[in-house]
C-alpha cells in the first residue's frame, strides 16, 4: 500500500476522533437538563447514524472531495494530509480554551489553504458557496428555534417534553450524520480512493464515538450551562431546529456545522422570553472563535503545503 495512503489514513482516523470531541458534546448538550437521552444511549445512537446515514447519501462528503479542489491530482493525498492536521491543530488549541469551535469550517479553510499551496486547482465559487451555506446556518437555526418554542411550550404543558426531546435528538442525529459528520468520512474517501462502503462508515462512526465519550464534558459545558439561562424546553427546541436548518443544508449538498447551528438555535429560544436569558458574552467567545477559525486554518495549512511541497520536490 503507498505511504501516502498508510499516512493519510491514519490522519483520518485521528480526525474521527477529534470530530467527536469537538462535535459530540455540542449534539447532546442541548438535551442535558432532560434525563430522558442518557449520554451513553444518545452517542450509541450517533454512533449507528453515522455507520448507516451515508450508506444513504454521502453527498456533502463528495462536497469536501470533488467541489472545494482538486484533491485526485497528484499529490491530492499529501495535500489533504497537510490540511487534516492543520484543521485539528487550530481547533484542538481552540478546544483547550473551552471554545466549541466549527471543525467544518476549519476542514474547508485547511483544504482551500493547503490546495493553493500545494498548487491544486481549487474552486473559488464552491469555497464561496459553502462559505455563504456556513453563515446561514446559525441564523436559520436561530429563526426556527425563535419559532419553534412558543409552539414546544404549548405542547409541554400536557407533559409530553420528554416524547418530544426523544423525536428532536434523533432529527439532529440524522441531520448530523446526512451533513457535519460527513467531513471525517471525505477524508477517508480521498485516502482510499473509493466511495464509502459499511467498513468504512463503521470505522469512521466508532471513531468519532471514542472522541465524544472524552469530549462531552468540555464541549457540552459550554452550550448547555453558559450560553443561555437554560431550560430544558430550550434544548428541545434548539434540537429540532438545528436539526431542520442542517438537513436542509444536506440535501443541497452543503457541509455546514452542526456546533453553529446548535448555538444559534439556543440562542433564538433563548430570545423568546427576553435577550437578557442569553449570555451574550459567551456567544461572543464562541463567534470570536468562529471567525478565527477559518483564516487560521487557511495560512496554515497554505504555508505548510508550500513548504512541505518543496521539501518533497
């Protein structure tokens, strides 16, 4: 087997791991306050979407391999690499601060940056795009929970929130797997050469499972305590519309983050009974980092494929 793909594989299955760290606290902090998904049930079930979804659709995984650059040219492989590890430097110096931060757009940023420097065609219009489908991501998550709440507390009153937190952690989990979680499984895809088969999903899902069992302390923390006052019904809400906003995203195509739209939809819940439930400087903190993210990832992974090329060469 050539090194490159030995090398590339074992960058992937280390992005699976970090993917679950960054990601799997985010998913099931919005349902802590409800004892109804216990943490080790609710990573069991992201676990098997994540092993099943993208033998369904992989589309937004074929976003990160084919639309962003060239990664089936020569040096495709060395190149991803470059970009894989610079995206888990930036977020994992992010994460030990305590900030949730977008893995996607520190994946798009590390690939467009290590494609450029590498020398790939890289695709302006599709970075662009996904760039614009990022951005929207929050604010609709954010306009649906705003939605959503008034109509979740009306049905909470007859008791049934735990029946519906059970249906809104499983619209994220799916929407997860149809979309975020996709980003880890692209990277295999380009080491391997070939579309996702059942080994594959299985490896990239029991991966990302590890990563979140260790994750869910930290990355949880942050949303679900410090973000808004919140209130079991917040969480419910931000599931379901988190969860629309990013399987919408998915079945255009578009990788967007499932942190991001997590954060928005508690926040939006969170205006429904007044701005000042929302601790607007932890949203600050994690915009702060959001907007690092990608630029950071970008020079990154742009000088080190630069330099690394001509080592090589």
């Amino acid at each position: 087997m050539p090194l490159d793909v030995v090398i590339l594989g074992v960058v992937a299955g280390l992005f699976a791991i970090v993917s679950g760290l960054n990601d799997g606290g985010a998913l099931l902090a919005t349902g802590l306050k409800l004892p109804t998904v216990r943490p080790a049930a609710g990573i069991l079930t992201l676990v098997a979407m994540l092993a099943l979804i993208p033998l369904l659709t992989h589309q937004v995984a074929l976003t990160f391999v084919t639309r962003l650059a060239g990664f089936d040219s020569p040096g495709g492989r060395n190149a991803t690499t470059v970009a894989v590890i610079c995206s888990l430097a930036v977020v994992l110096a992010l994460s030990a601060r305590g900030l949730p931060t977008s893995l996607t757009l520190a994946v798009v940023g590390g690939l467009t940056g290590a494609g450029l420097g590498w020398g790939l065609p890289v695709s302006a219009g599709s970075v662009l795009l996904v760039l614009l489908f990022g951005i929207a991501a929050p604010v609709a998550g954010g306009v649906a929970a705003w939605l959503v709440t008034p109509l979740l507390q009306r049905l909470a009153q007859t008791g049934g929130l735990p029946r519906w937190h059970r249906a809104g952690f499983l619209v994220q989990c799916v929407a997860y797997a149809a979309n975020d979680g996709q980003k880890a499984l692209a990277v295999f895809m380009i080491a391997l050469g070939t579309a996702p088969g059942p080994g594959t999903t299985t490896l990239t899902a029991v991966l990302f499972g590890l990563g979140a069992m260790y994750g869910l302390p930290k990355a949880g923390r942050l949303l679900s305590r410090e973000i808004i006052v919140s209130r079991p019904l917040h969480g419910v809400a931000a599931e379901f519309a988190a969860g629309g906003a990013v399987l919408a995203s998915a079945a255009a195509g578009m990788p967007v983050s499932m942190t991001q739209a997590v954060a928005g939809a508690l926040i939006g819940a969170g205006v429904t009974q007044g701005g000042g439930r929302v601790r607007w400087y932890a949203a600050v903190k994690i915009s702060t980092a959001w907007l690092l993210t990608l630029p950071a990832s970008a020079l990154l992974a742009a000088l080190t494929a630069w330099i690394v090329k001509a080592a090589v060469s």
